[in-house]
C-alpha cells in the first residue's frame, strides 16, 4: 500500500495548490477515456468552441454574455507535456484529418474572463477563472486499483477473468504456456520476458478491433512509452500462487518484486502528481462501438466503466479517496461520436450508457450525486437528412466517409459526400444486458451501419474568420462540468 511519505507529499501538493487558488481561482478538469475514445478531439472542439464563440446556448455563462474573453495561456506543470491543441485544430479544421493519436498525459490552461451573476459574487470575486485541462489515458487510471492489490490478489482477479467468455479463447495460448512453468524455481530472464510477452499478446488480442474488449490492467504493458523493455514491465500474473512466501532467488519472488516496482515507478506517480489533484472529471467512453460489437462488448465496457468509476468513489473507505484532501465533486461519462447516429436515437444512446453507469455504480456502492451522462458529438462531421425508398422516409447522416470504409460492396474515396442510413439503436437498453450463454446465443445484434466520416467543412466567414467546430451537446457537457464556477 502507499507509505506514509507519499500521504504527506501529496497532503503537502494540495495545499502549495490551494494556496495558490486563492490569488487566482483555478480548476483542475481531468479529461480521461481508453485509447481512441475521443480525448483529443473533445479538447480541441471545446477550446475552439470557446476561443471562436461557438454555438453553445446551454452554457449559461457564455450564453447570457458575461463571458468576455477566454484565453490560452502558458501552461503551469513544466514537467508535463503540453497539449498541442494549435496542430491538433489544424489537422481537423484545415486538413479536416482527424489529429493524431496521444498516448500519454497533457495538459493545457485556459483562463476565462467573467462578470458573475450575482452583485455579492462580484464584489468579492476576481472574475477569472483558470481551467486546468489534463488529458490522460483512461488505461493509466484502470491501473489505480492495483494500488489495493498485492501480486497474489492481482494474479488471481487478472487470471480468472482470462477464463470467462469470449477471452478464454483468446488468453488460451498464454494460459497453456503458463500452466507448464514451475514459479518456485530459479528465476530466468529469458523465461520471464516470454511469459510478458504472451500476456501482452493477449490483452492486445482482447483490444483488437473486432472483439472490442476493454483494456486491462496493468495499463503500460499495451501503451509501455519508454518503459519498454525495463524490469518494471516484464512480468506476468501466475495462476494457482502458493500462500507461501517466494522463495529467494524464485521466479515468483523476481514477478512479485516486479510487479511491485510498476505500482511505484507507474502508478503512484501517477496518482500523486496528477490524479489526486483533479477536481472534476469527464470520462469519454465509445459506447457506439461496443453497441455495434454486441452484448458480450457491452458488458465488457461496463466492466471496465465500474473500475473506472470506483477511482472517483467518495467515501472514507476507500482507499484512494482517504488519500486525496481536494476531492473530485463531478463525473460526467460522455457517450461520443453521437453524430454517427440519427438524432433520434442519441437520447437511446445516452439512456443505454446511462444503464451502463447505473450498474456500475450500484456495483461498487456509489451515490448517483454529481454524476451525469450524456450523449454527444465533439465535432459533428455528419448533417441529418431523409432519403425516400419504396415510398419510406429513412432518416440519415450525411457526411464524407473516410478513404477506405466500405458500406456493403461499395468502397470510398475519402472525397465524395454520401448519405447512410445508421440504423436505430433499441429502445429499451436492457436488450445488451442479458444474459448470453458461453456460446454466444441470445446475444442481440443492432444492426447498425458505423462508418468513419472525415471531419466536417467548417465555414469561414468574409474576413476569413473560422467558425466554430459544429458538435452535438458539447455546450450541455460544458455548462455541468463548469457552469458552477461562472456562476
Ligand atoms: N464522427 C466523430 N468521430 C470522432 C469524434 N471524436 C472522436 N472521433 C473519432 O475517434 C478517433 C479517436 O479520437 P481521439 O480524440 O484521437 O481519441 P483519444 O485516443 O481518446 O485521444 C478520431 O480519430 C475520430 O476518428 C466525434 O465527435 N465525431
Ligand atoms: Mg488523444
């Protein structure tokens, strides 16, 4: 567990934070998803949407024109890198290419200008607010609750779940290679990097595209950065380990070791300089890619999302949550991508993601206060429209499906504009709860056509002003995460 040292380190951060809030108020928002989920991109329209007054009617503050002015500012942690959002909005906007993908943290700082709504406020009030944005990798946050566990407890939990469903298959060879090795015998380099190899394969096999499972502890070994290849990232859970302590110089003594040295190189700095000083939180999460995969995907999904959650679980008892004195006081999970869908079914996407949490949260015991769910597009690329067929009216999107994507027999260009009919989500979320047997019968399939659309035109105005980024729902997300601290 964490020492007593990192308690008062991170007791003394908050404090050297808050002391600093005083003279300027600022706000620490944690933007987090697993890899692909929408990170960057949600970043980018948000702050283009702020800095080019975009179209944002529910975000009050904006709304009623006491905003006036929001800037960029230089970011404040010098050792974090900075969140390039000039090259990110340049790719999307002039290059209209989705920007690349971040695998690690950034950070960048937003300071808006404000009158508050209230005299009393404007007395006392400087009018500023700074935002902190801090975009993470939702596998390093997946990583916290090993925090909790020792090798033994980790080994278990991570083997067991190998063993169900569809990931049976997939952790197969692993499990085989596993079963034949003696852990009490004299370590060996060779045979430790082979059996973190094979557990890479498999939780890489279980993220691949067609199965869509969520990603697994521990989160480095699929994103390692420059930790490839060091002693911190080369073991792997045991199953059926002993009660006994490791004998010295044994294999299971050198994984434990290992193991802990991930929690101590990976995890807690992780937790000390970032998490533990956010204070609000949107978690992005591709439900559209899971409903699209199947019930097993969604399942798989609320897995992961109840792990996620249980981070940000207030609460004296857990052990996270003792440890942090600033406290995260609102989760928004957000279902993206929303513009792949008719727009009567983005309240059907946002009523399944909100089944999603439901049971996530009950699982781990947590009250449904200041968290929320929505369903939203960061940039929309897609128009609705109806296309008349045999005398229906189908509701479609419209937009340029990417270079590559097929619908059917037909393969795109990445140029010619094109309408799809999306399908309906169900609407009764229940339907990817239930129950499905080992062999895959009873699982409900919506049948939905998803094509990536490359990003929209966005407008300029005569004097070559940009327009802002057109989204769905970007300004709901703002006004919760935000509206409270521009009151
Ligand atoms: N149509 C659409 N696609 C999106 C949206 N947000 C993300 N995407 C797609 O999802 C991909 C991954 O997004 P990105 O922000 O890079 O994910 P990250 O890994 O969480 O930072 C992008 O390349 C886009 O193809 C959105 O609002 N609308
Ligand atoms: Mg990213």
């Amino acid at each position: 567990m964490t020492s007593f040292a990192d308690e008062a380190v991170i007791a003394f951060d908050n404090l050297a934070d808050r002391a600093a809030n005083l003279v300027n108020p600022s706000i620490r928002l944690g933007v987090t998803g697993l890899a692909r989920a929408g990170k960057t991109v949600f970043i980018s329209s948000l702050i283009h949407n702020l800095l080019h007054g975009g179209r944002l009617p529910l975000f009050e503050s904006l709304q009623s024109g006491r905003i006036s002015a929001t800037r960029l500012e230089p970011q404040p942690d010098d050792a974090v890198p900075r969140f390039q959002y000039e090259d990110h909005i340049r790719a999307l906007v002039k290059d209209r290419i989705w920007p690349d993908s971040t695998r690690a943290i950034s950070e960048l700082r937003l300071t808006i200008a404000y009158e508050s709504a209230s005299g009393w406020n404007r007395l006392f009030s400087p009018g500023r607010l700074s935002v902190d944005i801090v975009d993470y990798p939702g596998e390093w946050l997946l990583d916290l609750p090993l925090l909790g566990q020792d090798y033994r407890d980790f080994s278990a939990a991570t083997v067991e779940l190998a063993r169900t469903g569809i990931r049976a298959e997939l952790s197969r060879e692993w499990l085989e290679r596993t079963a034949t090795v003696d852990v009490d015998a004299p370590a060996d380099e060779t045979l430790a990097r082979e059996l973190a190899e094979r557990f890479t394969a498999y939780l890489r096999a279980c993220k691949a595209d067609e199965r869509s499972l969520s990603t697994l502890p521990p989160g480095r070994f699929l994103m390692p950065g420059d930790l490839d290849g060091s002693p911190a990232l080369t073991f792997a859970p045991m199953p059926d380990l002993p009660d006994s302590r490791a004998p010295k110089g044994s294999l299971r003594a050198m994984m434990e070791r290992r193991y802990e040295a991930y929690k101590t190189v990976v995890v807690k700095p992780f937790f000390r300089e970032h998490f533990a000083r956010l204070d609000r939180q949107i978690v992005l999460v591709d439900a559209l890619q899971a409903i699209n995969r199947g019930p097993e995907a969604v399942q798989d999904l609320e897995r992961a999302l109840t792990d996620v959650l249980a981070c940000f679980r207030a609460g004296s008892n857990s052990f996270l949550t003792a440890l942090v004195r600033r406290r995260i006081d609102r989760v928004l999970v957000a279902a993206t991508k929303a513009d792949h869908l008719h727009h009567e079914s983005h309240d059907r996407l946002e009523a399944i993601t909100r089944r999603l949490v439901d049971r996530a949260t009950t699982r781990i015991g947590m009250t449904g206060a200041g968290i929320e769910v929505m369903a939203i597009a960061s940039v929309r690329a897609t128009r609705e429209a109806t296309v008349k067929q045999n005398g229906d009216e189908l509701p479609v999107v419209v937009g340029t499906p990417m270079a590559g994507e097929t619908v059917g027999t037909e393969r795109f260009d990445g140029n010619r504009k094109t309408a799809i009919f999306p399908g309906d989500l169900p609407a009764d979320p229940e339907r990817f709860f239930r129950g499905v047997d080992e062999a895959g019968h009873g699982a409900y399939l919506p049948e939905l056509n998803i094509v990536r659309f490359r990003p929209p035109q966005v407008e300029e105005t005569g004097g070559g002003i940009t327009l802002s980024v057109p989204h769905i729902r970007l300004d709901r997300a703002l006004q919760f995460l935000l509206g409270d601290k521009l009151a």
